[in-house]
C-alpha cells in the first residue's frame, strides 16, 4: 500500500497538455493517450464511489451512456468518442496525429472531467448496474 495520498489522475491531463503542440508526433500520441486516462479513470473513480464496481473501459462509459439522463449519456458518449481517438494515437501507426487532433483530445478531455466532476451524488442511480 501506498504511504502517500493515491495518485491524482488529473496529473495525466496536465501532462498532455504540455505535450499536445509539440513537434514530435510521440508526444503528441502521448497527449492524446494521457488525455484520455485522465478522463478514464476519474469517471471510473466517480462510478465507483457511487457503488459501481466498474473496471474494463467500454463498462465505465457504457454505464454513462445508459443513464436516463441526456446530459450522463452525453458524458459516456464524449468517453466513447476520446477512447477511439486514444486508440488510433497508441495502435494506428499510419494514422498522424496533428496537433490540432492531439488538442482536441485534451480539450474533450477536460470537457468530461469537468462533468464528471459536477455531477451529484446519486447520479449513478441513473445508470444500469453492468
């Protein structure tokens, strides 16, 4: 066990953030990636302490999705939309990734987090146990 406080995802964000305009195409897929681990695990965290016991990656943002609320679904769905653009950074080698490609992804990054964030206890009562 960790003598420290847990590890802060947000810190991966902040990480693609300094490396999403570089010149080098490995840090902009670096970006892309760490932008979307941010993302993951801070929603996966907030389903969690709402009683979900969620791990793989389509789980947390199929839970998200299946909310009746618009506004979580439209969450899992951004989740599904940056997970597609972080496996074309770490799997598509013939596939550049720009850098307006590479900010766009910590843009929609920040854009879940920031919902994740503001969502309030309860909302997982909205999404189906997977």
């Amino acid at each position: 066990m960790r003598s420290e406080p847990p590890f802060d995802w947000s810190e991966f964000l902040a990480i693609g953030d300094s490396t999403c305009t570089s010149a080098k195409e490995s840090e902009r897929r670096t970006a892309v990636s760490r932008a979307y681990y941010a993302a993951y695990h801070l929603a996966r965290l907030k389903l969690q302490s709402e009683g979900h016991s969620l791990r793989k990656h389509d789980q947390v943002w199929s839970a998200l999705v299946s909310s009746t609320d618009p506004a979580i679904t439209l969450i899992g769905n951004l989740g599904f939309s940056l997970k597609s653009r972080r496996e074309s950074a770490d799997y598509r080698e013939n596939d550049e990734v720009a850098a307006l490609f590479a900010r766009g992804s910590v843009v929609l990054s920040r854009r879940i987090i920031n919902a994740v964030a503001n969502l309030s206890t309860g909302f997982a009562s909205t999404c189906a146990k997977l």
